[in-house]
C-alpha cells in the first residue's frame, strides 16, 4: 500500500506529499523533505506543515473533497520563497487521502511586484510635474494674468518641468526598447576608442559649464568589440553625464580604456572601460540598488539635476545584452568609479 503513493510522487518534480485518511503523512517526496524537512512520513500533517492558511485548505478538502489552492510562505535564509499549494482528495481503500503538491511561484510573485511598483513609480514621477504645471496654469489664468514678471518666472518653470517629462518619457521609450532587443545580441565591430572620443566631444561643454575637467585615456592600439555602437555610447554618455552632475567644481572625470586581458567574470577575453569620478562618492549601502528603476541615492538632488532614476537601469540592459558586467566601485566622500567589462569574442556568453 505504501509502495504506489511513494513511487507516484518520486516522479514529481516539486515538492508534494500524501496525507493518508488517517490525517497521518503517508509519502513525501525528496523536495517535499528540503522544503518541510526530513522524517516527516508518518507524522500528523499539522506538525508537518504548521501554517493555518495551509492547514484550514486541507481540513476544507477532507470536509467536501473539492479541490483548492492556498499560498505557502518561507525564506531561504536570505529570499522569501512563495509557493502556490494544490490540495486535492485521492481514493484510497474506499476513504479519501489528500494530495498535496507545491509550486514555487516565487519569480511570477516578483514580475508582479516589479510591473506594479514599475507603474507606481511611473504615475508618482508624472503627477508630479503635472500638478506643478496645472497650479501654474491656473496663476496665469487667474492673479497672474496681468503681470509680465510672474508670468515670464512661471512659464519658465513651466518650461522646466514640460522638459522634465520629456526626458523621463524619452527614458521610459528607450529602457523599453534595450528590454526588447536584449536577447538578441548584437555583432557589429565597434571601435571603443572612436565611442569613447565621441562622447568626450559631446559631453565637454558639459563638462566645461559644470567646472570639471573631462579626460580620457586610451591605449596606444585599437580596440575592437562586437557591439552595438549607439548603445555603448549611450552607456558612456549615461555614466560620464551623471559624474559630471554629481562632482564639485573643480573636480574631475576620467574615462580609461584598458588593454584586452582575459576577465574571469567573463570566463575569457575582455576589455574594461572605466569611468572614474572625483564626487562625494556613494554609500556602500546604496551599491547593490543602484541599477533599480527609479532608485535614487539622493532624490531631492537628482531631481534638481534633472535625473529621471532611469540611466543606469538602461546601462544594465545594454551591458546585459552585450553579455558584459558592470561594476561599481564607491566609497562615501572618495568618487566612484563605474567599470564596463566587454567580452571580445562574439560567441562568448
């Protein structure tokens, strides 16, 4: 009798288990023994799965035999896991036992979470603008109707945030295009260095308005990448833009080409281009969130240098669909330096 259930949930590939009509667990497969541990056949299911959602399912399916799904949380020792738990009766010797299968719906739960903070985000950063340039219109309409110098200040306001939703939809149209086309890596020769003096020549009345000096080192022979030239500029025009904006005047961006090397986080040929800063740095704590859609270490800041929260989320797609790896390197009150490793082999994944 112990036999069948037990080979029958072998075969499965998630976690189940089969509770026998005496509410004892009959059978448990290997991943149903690393999801609620090890000996559990043979004990009384609630001491097995302990949590009351999960436990008020089953004594539901052991009442009217209907099938039913609950939800099963636990963590990892460093993620919460969610699993989408089946309950259903099973015939067995003329009683019904209750199968019990789990699926780990942990990556759909995220999507979900990452699509509703992603419009949250988005519907917070056009209100904002929006509501300024609704108030203005209003004055204008209204106590400002007959006062050249109220008027030339609010429609320059006006202006401003009018632009501050053009760059962040401009943002939004490109981080959605790198997300579309970043399974499809691209093969074209790119020359770093010519990338590299381009965005220089475009960034340097930046640079000069801003008070910092913009250098550029690159090494004595060309180098060459499969790649897609307009996007690792626009990786380079992203990371030296927010450099320029982030450091005192007086201060100084450096962008250095290495020399092909091999890069273990690649697992083999490579070139790094750094982008290296003299600002006030970042805290550590703020590292690993930085490519985040709309993540800000400073918003307040950000905002007023026209940040959208979106350059270095489309940096991290375009390095993705390279095959390549960014890196950040920081430490608060000591610049920063944002590293591009590109692999040189065109098949290399």
């Amino acid at each position: 009798m112990t036999a069948a259930p037990r080979d029958i949930l072998m075969v499965l590939g998630i976690p189940a288990v089969l509770i026998a009509p005496d509410e004892r667990i009959l059978a448990a497969n290997p991943a149903a023994e690393r999801l609620l541990g090890r000996n559990i056949e043979g004990r009384h299911f609630i001491t097995a799965l302990r949590q009351p959602i999960l436990l008020d399912t089953i004594e539901q399916v052991q009442k009217d035999g209907t099938r039913r799904e609950t939800r099963y949380l636990t963590n990892d020792g460093q993620h919460d896991i969610t699993y989408r738990v089946t309950c259903g009766a099973v015939p067995m010797l003329g009683r019904s036992g209750i199968l019990v299968s789990f699926e780990d719906i942990t990556p759909m739960e995220q999507a979900g979470q990452m699509r509703r903070d992603f419009v949250a985000n988005v519907s917070h950063e056009l209100r904002t603008p929006l509501t300024a340039l609704l108030g203005f219109i209003e004055t204008l309409q209204g106590p400002a109707r007959n006062d050249p110098k109220a008027q030339e200040r609010f429609l320059g306001i006006m202006g401003a945030e009018a632009e501050r939703m053009n760059r962040l939809v401009s943002d939004l149209l490109s981080l959605s295009r790198v997300e579309a086309d970043e399974r499809v890596r691209p093969i074209d020769p790119v020359d770093l260095g010519g990338v590299i003096e381009q965005t220089r020549h475009s960034l340097a009345r930046l640079a000069e308005d801003a008070g910092v000096e913009l250098t550029v080192h690159l090494p004595e022979a060309r180098v060459v990448v499969p790649g897609d030239a307009d996007q690792i500029r626009q990786v380079l025009t992203n990371l030296v833009e927010n450099a320029i904006k982030y450091s005192n005047r007086g201060g100084s961006v450096r962008m250095h080409l290495g020399v092909p090397d091999y890069e273990s986080r690649l697992r083999g040929q490579g070139v790094r281009i750094e982008v290296s800063d003299t600002g006030p740095g970042i805290d550590a704590v703020h590292l690993p969130r930085l490519t985040e859609r709309f993540y800000r270490v400073d918003s307040h800041r950000s905002r007023e240098l026209g940040g959208t929260g979106l350059g270095l989320a489309i940096v991290k797609h375009i390095v993705n669909r390279h095959r390549g790896r960014l890196q950040v390197e920081s430490r608060f009150g000591s610049g920063s330096t944002f590293t591009v490793i590109l692999p040189l082999d065109g098949r290399q994944d």
